[in-house]
C-alpha cells in the first residue's frame, strides 16, 4: 500500500541553539557601544539648547521683543525688539521657496518619471550633486557678480533671497527625488492600464503618495537656509528698521542681528544677540512642526 505525504510523520520543530558566551559579550558590548555614541551625540545638541535657551529666554520675555524694532535704539540701551529682524527673514525665505520648490519639485519630477539614464539625467544628477557642495558664501558672491556687477542692480533682500534659492534647490530636488522613487511602480502601472496619461497618472497618483514625504522635505529646506549668514554680509546691510521692499534697500534679520549684536559687549546687546538666535531656534523648530503636521495629514488614504 502506498503511503501519501499526510501520512508521513512531521518532522519536528528545529530548535535554534542557544547563544555561545562569547556571541552573548558581543551583543552586549555593541549594545552598550550603541547607546554610548548616542549619548555623546546627544551631550553637545542638550548643551547648546541649554545654553541657547538660558541666555536668550530673558529677551524673549520682553514685551517689545516682538512687537518692536531696533530703530532709534541706542546699542548700550535696553529695550528694543526683534520684529523687524522676524520679519526680513521670513520674507527672504519665504521669496527663496516660492522660486526653489517649483523649481525643484519639477527636476525631481523630470529625473525620476522622464530621465529614464538619459544623458540630459545624468548631467543634470551631476550638476545637482555640485550645487548640493557649494558653500554660501561662493552662492553669494556668485549672485553678487550675476546680480549687482552684471546686471546692476543693486543690495536688497531680493539679492539674499536668490543666494537662498541656489543653497535650497539641491535639498528639494534630493528629497523629492527620493519621495517620488519610493512610490510603487504598481500604482503607475494600474493607472496606465485604465488608459490614464503618464502627466495625469504623476498629478493625481504619484504627487499624492509621496506628498508627505516631500512637504518634510520642504521645510528642512527653507530651516537649513533661513539661519545662513554670509549672503547676508555680501548681499544686503542690516537694518535696525523693518523694509517691506525687496529690492532695494537694508533690511533687517536674525542672522544679520546676531552679527550686529556681537560686537556689541554690554549687557543688553548680549541678551539681544542670545534673543535672536532663541527667535532663530524657535523658528527652525516651528517649521519642523509644521512639516509634521502637513505630513500626518496630506498624501494618499487608503
């Protein structure tokens, strides 16, 4: 009589063996190495926050500090606030990712969904990676000789602000680059079959998908360029006065009072000088906040 595979016995269980010693002290020391080089990772960011927050906090306090700016202010005197130094920054940055982000947004677009290894792809993978390495002080004496000695215009915020865009370009184009390559081919692939064009199929379908991901990376875009000095130096002066024009002019920001206020050894300009990069801090922090908000919120629902 022939026998099938149910009535064969089943194999028992295979039981893995247990840990050796010396496999038991490897695991614990990498474990304890792991946590090590968090804490030393984590010992100078809790210390510069501290530091930050302990000297800047009394500015912060005041009722001026966001009301008022520094115009008629003497440098030795108390008072005086930090809104038109609030408002220039925001301004510049907000100018900066009104030109980077469709900018950026439509070369991501570009190189994962059109490139497909072409040499037109390749160049521009390159000259992204290029420009993700200039430091800002080259991207702003580059706009100073494009922009001031070439065309003639002259310092502005609007100068500053296209410095930004340069430093925020290769940040957006890198995060949705990999936002848009992480969305499934199946999707694209259900879209095609039911006869939906390929522009069509990246609007409604892939943007959707991968939107949380990109707005994340939005954010840390305008956080990483808001808080950059140099453009500042070379581009346009600090203003202790609020200048709602963007070309021309000083104007005012965090960045540029900090500079203004380190060379300034009283009492109150100190406070002023930690006040701002508080304000600084806080702003950067918002934007992560947001972001995480956007995200939670946006993109595709199942």
């Amino acid at each position: 009589m022939t026998t099938t595979t149910l009535d064969r016995p089943v194999k028992p269980p295979q039981i893995f063996p247990s840990l050796t010693p010396r496999r038991r002290a490897t695991n614990a020391l990498a474990t304890i190495l792991v946590f090590a080089s968090f804490v030393v990772a984590m010992v100078p960011l809790i210390w510069v926050l501290y530091t930050v927050i302990s000297r800047g906090f009394t500015a912060l306090t005041s009722d001026e500090w966001f009301t008022r700016s520094m115009r008629g202010v003497l440098p030795f005197f108390e008072g005086g606030g930090a809104y038109h130094a609030i408002v220039g920054t925001l301004m510049q940055g907000a100018v900066a990712a009104a030109f980077a982000i469709p900018i950026g947004l439509m070369v991501s677009i570009y190189l994962v969904e059109y490139a497909n290894g072409s040499r037109l792809g390749r160049i521009t993978t390159f000259m992204v990676d290029i420009l993700s390495g200039v430091p800002s002080i080259v991207a702003a004496l580059f706009i100073y000789a494009l922009w001031i000695t070439t065309f003639g215009f002259s310092k502005s915020g609007f100068a500053v602000a296209l410095a930004l865009l340069l430093l925020m370009l290769p940040i957006v184009i890198r995060s949705g680059e990999e936002m848009l390559r992480i969305v499934p081919m199946d999707l694209r692939e259900a879209s095609y079959a039911l006869g939906v064009p390929k522009w069509k199929t990246i609007v409604r379908i892939v943007i959707p998908t991968a939107l949380p991901g990109i707005i994340t990376g939005l954010m840390l875009a305008i956080a990483r360029v808001i808080g950059e000095a140099a453009p500042l130096l070379i581009l346009v002066g600090y203003a202790t006065y609020i200048n709602y024009n963007m070309m021309e002019g000083e104007m005012g920001s965090l960045p540029g009072m900090m500079i203004a206020e380190l060379n300034n050894p009283s009492v109150p300009g100190r406070e002023r000088l930690w006040g701002a990069a508080l304000t600084l801090v806080l702003i950067i922090a918002l934007l992560n906040v947001v972001a995480n908000l956007i995200s939670r919120y946006t993109g595709a629902r199942k």
